[in-house]
C-alpha cells in the first residue's frame, strides 16, 4: 500500500485576486503529489509507459474544500491507496496546513494504453498499490 506526504508551497499563480488558492489548483496538486507518491515507491510513471506501454488517466474524482489554503502557504498532501482491482486504483488524497485539514479529494485512476483501451495494471505497480 502506498502512503506518501507531499509538501508544496502555495505560489501566486494557484490563487485568486484575495490569496485563496483556486479550486482547481487543487487538482494540479494533487496530481503532483500522486506522481511523487508513485516515484518514491519505485513505480514513476516513466517506467510504467517505458516497460509496459500503459498509464494511468483519471475515470474518477470527487473532492470536498473545507478550509482555503493562501498565498505562501507550506501545505501538506497525504495521499494513501485504499484499494485497487485488475485496473483501476482508488486514492484518498488530503491536504493539511500545520493539522488544520483543508481538503480531501479521492480519485480512481484507470490503467490505459495509449490508445485509451483499458489494460491491467502491471503486477509490480499493482501490489504496491493494494491497500
């Protein structure tokens, strides 16, 4: 199973006129966080294109905002797999500043060739992802 925390800065460009981070930027970090989780596990994206031909694209997403996150910030992405089948795995991804949680976001991510047809998840990436 995976468990990564991520650590990012808040920069200009993710926020609005007032500071508060946009809600999109969310996803973008997210996405950058779910890349560093699988690249200290030992399975970066890289890899899985080079050696098997698949990736991974987003089927899924659901979050929720409880708290904004501002202008320079120090925030934190928990990201963790809580299950996974022949082709897809399902994240919880949450995002803390200090202990104060901000938000939470969880996606399931298909196994995809790069025609978009859907492949299993190599075995490697797979057990690391098993929750």
């Amino acid at each position: 199973m995976i468990t990564h925390e991520h650590a990012a800065r808040i920069y200009y460009d993710a926020t609005d006129a007032g500071g508060v981070v946009y809600h999109a930027a969310y996803l973008v970090l997210a996405e950058q966080a779910r890349t560093e989780a699988l690249r200290e596990a030992g399975l970066p994206h890289a890899a899985m294109i080079a050696e098997h031909g698949v990736s991974f694209m987003v089927r899924r997403l659901e979050m929720e905002y409880w708290r904004p996150a501002r202008l320079d910030d120090l925030i934190a992405i928990r990201t963790r797999s809580v299950g996974a089948s022949a082709a897809t795995v399902t994240l919880e991804q949450r995002f803390w500043r200090n202990d104060t949680p901000l938000a939470a976001l969880s996606v399931v991510l298909a196994c995809v060739k790069a025609s978009g047809a859907p492949a299993r998840i190599p075995p490697r990436w797979r057990a690391a992802l098993m929750a």
